[in-house]
C-alpha cells in the first residue's frame, strides 16, 4: 500500500512501483494515487488532490475530512495486511497514520525525509515510532536521523537522474522565443500569493538596480498559475521604472536553463536550479509574526535555508533573509554573477559535482531497500 502526498509524491510512488516489480513481478499495488501511480496500475482508494492542501492554514476546515480518510485507510490496511505499508511526503498526514500501521506488525517506510532537520526536531520521536525505515533523498539526511536511531537509507533524488549534466540554454531560449544573444536574468519569487506579494516588489526592484546599470539587461520571469500572474502584472505596474521583462505561464525549468543568473526564492525551485547550472541569488521573507515565532521559540535549527548551501555545507550560493533583503544588498551579487566568470565557474563547478551525488537511480535504490526490509521480516 501507498500513500503519496501532492504531485511530487505521485512521480516517486509510480518510478518506485515500476522498480518493485523488478523484484516482485506479481506485486498488487493499492493506496492514495495520482494519475502516474494509477498508470503504473495501482488500485485508488483515495485521490492524490485530497492530501494536496492538508496542513494549509487556509483549508483547516477540510482536517476533519482528512482525518476520516485517514481512518478508513487504516481500517482498509487493518484488514487487508498488506506486505508493506509506504507513506511517501506528507508527514502531518502520514506519520499517525504509520505509527498505527506499524502496530499492527506492518513494515513500514516513508519515502522523503520529513524536515526535522530544519525545523522541530521533536518529530524525531513520533518519527522512530512511525517507520521501520526512512528513505532519504538528501546524503545529509542519514546522518541527522542516525542520530535519533531512526533506520535510514539514502536513495538519491530522481530529478537528478531526469535532468540533463550538461542543460542546453540556446535551446530553451529559442524554446521560450527569447533572443539568442545578450544577458538574460530569471526572477522566480515563488509560486505562492504569499510569497509574491512580499519578494515580487523586491525582485522588481532589483531587476531596476541592474536595469539602471546595464542598460539593455532583459528579464524573464514564470508565473506559476494565473493569480501569480495576476499579483505580480499589478506589482510591475506600480514601480518606479519600465524593464525589459517577458512574463511566461510556468514553463519554470526551461527558464532556469535559458537565463545567465536567477533571483529566485527559497525552496524546491533551488533544487531545480541547481541541477540547472544556473548561477543564483536566493532571498526569502517570511511575516514578521511568523518569522518572530521560528526564532523565538528556536524552530529553526540551520544555518542556511537554500538547498544548494545545505547540499554544500557551505555558503556556496548568497541568501539574503528578511531584513537583509534588500535591492542594494541583492543587486550586486546578481551583477557580479553576471560580469565575473570565475564568480560563475564557482557555483556551476560545485553544481555539477552535487549533481553527480544525487544522481543515482533512486527508484531502482529504494526499491531495492523495500525489498530488503521486507525479506528481514518473512
């Protein structure tokens, strides 16, 4: 049984499913599906789109729905007694769910580490309860939860394996019908309202600091979905100052290749940057409430938030973090990136070893684990 979270969950639990039968060619596969994983036969017994809001502020109206699917799952595991039971993301709903299933005598795994490494390390303990093995994407990981006893084993991260060593930018320039030649930078504030509304006015005042020193310097920038869009069209109209910038509906991974430089906000979207090879500045901002909360209460326990400088252990790529956000601090670093080629050959030489490190056929990994922890119990 699988139990995926969001559409990342769906990509890992069909890549996972396709290598399983490499070792269980008879396997039946049920649990909380997205389209991939019903492609790859597994029988639905709820929709991925249920789990996709669970734990958003603005949706605790659907938790008492979400709790009654999480008791029809278990009462269906209860008595189905499948061979093993994999939560993949979605730890605020995953996790009860396991710690029941494991109970019942149930191996179980949860795929993607929860982010107790960053952020409240207490879930560490309902973690050991929950799951017979973790599956890590991150090498950092194994560490961190071998330090709580919590059985982990560090698979890779498949998008290292979808995405190309050596990414072709003249290609997606003329994918994305930007100009072949001159200096191109990428702003991606985010794909959330909130995230917009506090980095699009700073992104689009950087993007004026480099306009006003490089004059003919072109910007493009992906919208994640149509109120993205919508918020950020209303933040260029208010500044002070026309850019060079062609807005494009999503299309993010293409953009990343095509641009010299990026300013881009904290999160998944590094990754994908980084496998890019792609120079960047990060920046993020959180409500001063919330942000007051984290500190105040010692939520965070990192001393870098951007993917690339976790994967690195290092400062290897500048983050600027709330007050610290700002043009004049931004700016430069972008303007650097774009004039020095050793300040580039830096990130890109380091980008391409972590690649490397990433990429090493996670499902085929994590499936060969499942099948291991399931051979120790029979």
């Amino acid at each position: 049984m699988i139990v995926a979270g969001e559409q990342s969950g769906d990509v890992l639990g069909a890549g996972l499913m396709k290598a399983l039968r490499v070792h269980y060619p008879d396997a039946r596969f049920e649990g909380v599906t997205g389209p991939l994983m019903r492609a790859e036969g597994c029988e639905s017994l709820a929709d991925i789109e249920e789990l996709a809001l669970f734990g958003i502020s603005e949706v605790v109206g659907e938790i008492p729905r979400l709790l009654r699917l999480r008791r029809r799952l278990f009462a269906h595991v209860r008595d189905a007694r499948p061979t093993a039971f994999i939560g993949i993301d979605a730890p605020a709903f995953n996790t009860a769910l396991e710690i029941r299933v494991r109970r019942c005598g149930i191996p179980t795994v949860h795929y993607v580490c929860p982010t107790a490494w960053a952020w409240r390390q207490g879930r560490t303990k309902s973690i050991r309860r929950a799951v017979d093995l973790l599956l890590g994407i991150f090498p950092f990981e194994e560490a961190f939860f071998r330090r709580f006893d919590i059985p982990v084993t560090f698979v890779g991260h498949p998008l290292a394996n979808e995405l190309p060593l050596h990414p072709d930018g003249a290609s997606a320039r003329a994918a994305l019908g930007l100009p072949s030649d001159g200096a191109l930078v990428g702003l991606l504030p985010g794909s959330r309202g909130s995230e917009v509304r506090r980095l699009g006015p700073l992104f689009i005042e950087t993007a004026l600091w480099l306009a006003r020193r490089q004059p003919g310097l072109r910007f493009v920038a992906p919208m994640a979905n149509e109120r993205v869009r919508a918020l950020f069209e209303a933040q260029l109209a208010e500044a002070d100052g026309d850019l060079d910038i062609t807005l494009v509906d999503g299309r993010s991974r293409e953009v990343m290749r095509a641009v010299d430089v990026l300013m881009l906000a904290s999160g998944t979207a590094t990754l994908e940057a980084l496998l890019a090879k792609t120079p960047m500045v990060v920046a993020y901002m959180l409500s001063q409430s919330n942000y007051a909360i984290a500190r105040g209460l010692d939520l965070i326990k990192i001393e870098h938030v951007s993917m690339p400088n976790l994967l690195a252990g290092r400062e290897l790529v500048p983050e600027f973090l709330q007050t610290e956000a700002r043009a004049e601090m931004i700016g430069p670093w972008v303007y650097r990136l774009l004039k020095s080629e050793s300040a580039r050959a830096c990130q890109i030489e380091a980008f391409d070893e972590i690649h490397r490190q990433l990429a090493l056929d996670a499902d085929t990994r994590a499936a060969q684990a499942v099948a291991d922890l399931v051979e120790s119990r029979q």
